[in-house]
C-alpha cells in the first residue's frame, strides 16, 4: 500500500486546475484496470490514504464511493475496501467466428480479405462518397440562393407558432408528418406538378435522400436490382449502394431513359429516374417514353421512384407534368424537396406514395426514423398556405434566370461556341461541355483550387462516361460575381484542356 501512496502522490499534482478528486478517481481507475492495484487487494484506509497525500479525508472518502458506485471496488461495512475482480472473461468472448478476421464478398461472407474496422458496404461508401465539405460560391451546383430567401416573414411566423406551442407541435411527428403541411403540399404538388393525391398519401422526411431510403427499405430487398439512369445523381446512387441494391446503369438519350434489351431482360425491383429533368444532363423524357416505363412497370411490378428535385425552375416554359400524374397502377413513389426552392438546411422533404402503401409508410418513417420537427414543418404549412412559396419561387426563377444568362453570356464571350451549354432549359445549373480529350475531373480539382467549385460529369457515371463537362451552378452566384468568377474557371479550361501541345522539335 505504500507503493499505491507513493505511486499517487507523484502523479497528484496540486497546482492543476483538475480538482483533486476527479485527479485522485481517475488514477485509481487507472490504477485498477490496468492491474497495477490487483483484484482482491486492499485499499488503504480512507484516512491513512488522506494523510499520506495531503488532501481531505472527505476527498478521499468521494473517491472510494465513487469507486464503489461504479463497480471498481467493493466496500464492507467493518472490513475495509477492495479492488474488484472486474478482469474480461477472455475464454467467454473468444469465439471461432471472433478469430476469423475475414468479410468476403460484398455481402461479408466468404472470406476472401480483412474487414477493417468499417463494413464493407460502410467503406465502399466512404469510398466512392461524392459530398464536399464546400457547399457554397461560384459555381456550386444544385444550390438556390438563400441570401434571398424571406427570412422575416419566417421568422414572423415562427414566433408567432411559438407563441402558441403545445404539445401537438413539440413531440414526435407520428402519421406521416404535420397534416396542414401535408395538406397544403398535396395542394401544391396537385397544381405545380400535376400530382394526384390526397394528404394522406404524403409522408414528410427530411428530403429526397431520407425518401429514397425509406422507399428502398420498405419496397425492396438486400440483392435486389435497381435502374438507375447513366448518368445520375451521386447521392441517390449511394443511398441505394448503402441499402444493398444491386445498380444497373441503363442510358439516357435526348427522350430520357433509354432500357437496352439487355436491361429489360431482367424487370429491376426499384427504377429512379428525373423525368422532368434529367439530373445532371438536363433532358425531359418524353410522353412516349414516360408510358412506356408505366407499362413496364406495371407489367413487371416495378416501383418507379421520381425524383422530382427542381422542376419549379423552368426559363422559357411551363413547369412539366410529374409522371405520377400519369400513373393509374399505384406503381410511382413521387419525391421531393424544399432544399432547392427555399434552403438547403431547412431539411424537409416529401413523398407521395400510392394509397394502398400509405399507411405502411407512415409507420415505417416513424419506426426507422423517429421524425419530428414538427415546429419547422409548421411554419413551413403556414408559408405555403399564405402564398409565400408560390411568389418566392416566382421570383427566384426571374433571378436565376438572370443568372443563368449572364453565365452562358460568359461562356460565350471565353469560348465563342467552342464549348457547349447542355441542359440549361431548367434547373439551378447547366453543363459546361468539355472536349473529348479534356480530364474533366482534373479541370475540376484545378478550379477548386483556384477558388471556384464544378462539378466533373465524369462523378455521375457509373460505368463509361459518354460526356466530358463541368456541372456549373449558377443560382447562388451574384450577378456581379458571375463573370470574374467565370473568368478564373475559362483560365483552368484554358490551361487543361486547350493548352497547346510543346512542338516537337525536329529530328536531324
Ligand atoms: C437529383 C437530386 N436529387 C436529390 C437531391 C438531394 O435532395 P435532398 O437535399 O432533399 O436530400 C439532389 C441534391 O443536389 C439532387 O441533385
């Protein structure tokens, strides 16, 4: 015991600003679990123990109950305190599968390499990840302008919720989300988009990513094929990957999906298109092609899932019809955002599922998610009900079509028509396309570099990129930005893609 003394007064130490109690518990838990105090062994009396430190007996006595609480030492009345056996059964916890340091394939079975301390789905996720730690300036894509967006009349609205909370607005959000919200939505999408449905069929979640993930849980199974368009949305394909689906890329021509022989062979259990615009290439897939993928689906008991992310912003015409609007068979899961019409962070989205699912889904959101927010979702209701939405979204689409404007205007102005503008019809970006030859991923890491954020087409597909280009955002840009913005990207295009080759110096 003495050794146990000596040991904590050298490691006391009296100046720090670590109160000696917590100093003195933390040693001796130190102390016992790495054997230097062994099962069995007594502790000194608390006052001895206080004496030969130079510190309050009452600090010692908390120590020693603290000790006790926690399990470290056992305390009887009369006998003293001792060091409890609290040594791992190692013979317990060591099975033949602990010993097998092996995953396999991608389902884990089979043994062919070592699994690390992440699984192999997890890694290969972290692997293949398209998010960025940047998320705003010239000319990040995908990002609306929230410098504009009302935040006083939220704000308004917000307090004046606040003022009248209760319980209905600060507990869970069970049945699907907050009902006026999802009133109000099935009101929207009924107009915006053509959609049919009531409010029960729409389940709030916390946007497209959540909704594809709850309708991929729900509606498919691990190994099951999902379609996803090539190229497509990086995110929705990770979501998917995460989910054990297997992806089949199928192509998109200028009428949208475009299934190969090949690809309808075998029916995929899920199919994630953007009909209304193609994401990233821009492209609205056509009436006939829309029915077809009905009846597919139909036939084959498909689930089509629309991500339906930024139809609002249409430059020129109309928004277009949802091609759950045109369903009859109950076989799309429609879903949406208000990332993109209002603010990215607000993270509310929606589904709209067909009535016979319904009440599944309302069950499932809340089992695996256990959603709430019901106060945001509130105000949210409120914004589209007194027409805060419609006008915001009305005006954004002048501003960003200034912006997209005066990007092409930039473009033109650099490269003439030597690069084209793809997909610009809608949207809060268009892309930039590159030559053939150019490294479009190497031409993005340069911009970023140099201060401006594009994203390669090369990140979209999966298996062979068909395209070179930049995804270019435009909507979050200042007008006044745009152009010296523009200026430093047509530099990197410049010097990575239309630099001149060294003359070869000639022979002889
Ligand atoms: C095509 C597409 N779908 C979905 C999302 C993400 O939606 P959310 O933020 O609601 O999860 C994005 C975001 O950029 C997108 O581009």
């Amino acid at each position: 015991m003495v050794i146990l003394s000596e040991w904590l007064a050298a490691q006391l130490d009296k100046e720090s600003a670590e109160p000696a109690y917590r100093q003195l518990l933390q040693l001796m838990q130190q102390a016992i679990l790495t054997g230097r105090l062994a099962p069995g062994s007594k502790l000194p009396s608390s006052r001895t123990l206080a004496g030969d430190l130079g510190v309050a007996r009452n600090t010692v006595l908390h120590v020693y109950d603290q000790l006790s609480a926690e399990g470290y030492v056992l305390s009887t009345t009369g006998s003293g305190t001792y060091v409890a056996d609290t040594r791992p059964d190692c013979a317990a916890v060591s099975t033949p599968a602990a010993a097998d340091d092996s995953a396999g394939d991608e389902n884990g079975a089979g043994a062919a390499f070592p699994r690390g301390d992440m699984s192999i789905r997890g890694q290969r996720l972290i692997d293949e990840a398209g998010v960025s730690a940047k998320q705003w300036g010239a000319f990040m894509p995908g990002v609306p302008d929230v410098a504009e967006f009302p935040a006083r009349t939220w704000s308004r609205l917000q307090a004046r919720l606040w003022k009248s909370a209760n319980h209905g607005l600060l507990t869970y959000a069970p049945g699907g989300g907050y009902r006026p919200l999802r009133r109000a939505l099935s009101d929207y999408l009924r107009v915006a988009r053509s959609v049919r449905c009531t409010p029960d069929q729409i389940i709030i979640t916390t946007g497209i990513h959540q909704s594809i993930d709850l309708a991929v849980r729900l509606l498919a199974d691990y190994g099951d094929i999902a379609w996803v368009e090539e190229p497509c949305y990086w995110g929705a394909r990770s979501v998917l990957r995460a989910s054990g689906l297997k992806l089949a890329p199928v192509p998109v021509d200028a009428e949208g999906l475009n299934p190969r022989e090949q690809d309808l062979r075998e029916p995929p259990r899920i199919a994630l298109v953007t009909p209304s615009h193609q994401y990233p290439l821009g492209m609205v897939m056509s009436l006939a092609r829309r029915r077809t993928l009905l009846e597919y689906a139909r036939q084959h008991k498909v689930w089509i899932i629309e991500d339906d992310y930024d139809s609002e912003f249409r430059y020129g015409s109309r928004p277009l019809a949802s091609l759950q609007g045109l369903d009859d068979s109950g076989r799309v899961i429609y879903v949406g955002s208000l990332g993109k019409l209002l603010f990215p962070g607000l993270r509310i989205g929606y589904m709209v599922v067909p009535e016979r699912l319904a009440a599944m889904f309302r069950t499932g959101v809340a089992e695996l998610y256990r959603e709430g927010q019901l106060m945001q979702q509130a105000v949210l209701a409120e914004f589209i009900m007194d027409g805060y939405l419609t006008s915001h979204v009305r005006r954004m689409r002048m501003l960003y079509g200034e912006r997209r404007q005066l990007l092409i205007d930039a473009v033109t102005s650099h490269f003439g028509d030597a690069l084209p503008v793809m997909g610009d019809e809608a949207g809060l970006h268009f892309v930039l396309g590159l030559p053939d030859h150019a490294d479009d991923r190497a031409i993005a890491a340069a911009a970023y570099d140099a201060g401006v954020i594009v994203r390669p087409l090369a990140a979209y597909y999966s298996v062979r990129q068909e395209l070179k280009g930049l995804l270019t955002g435009y909507a979050c840009v200042p007008h006044e930005e745009i152009e010296p913005a523009f200026a430093t990207l047509a530099q990197v295009i410049e010097t990575h893609a239309f630099a001149k080759p060294q003359k070869q110096r000639r022979a002889g």
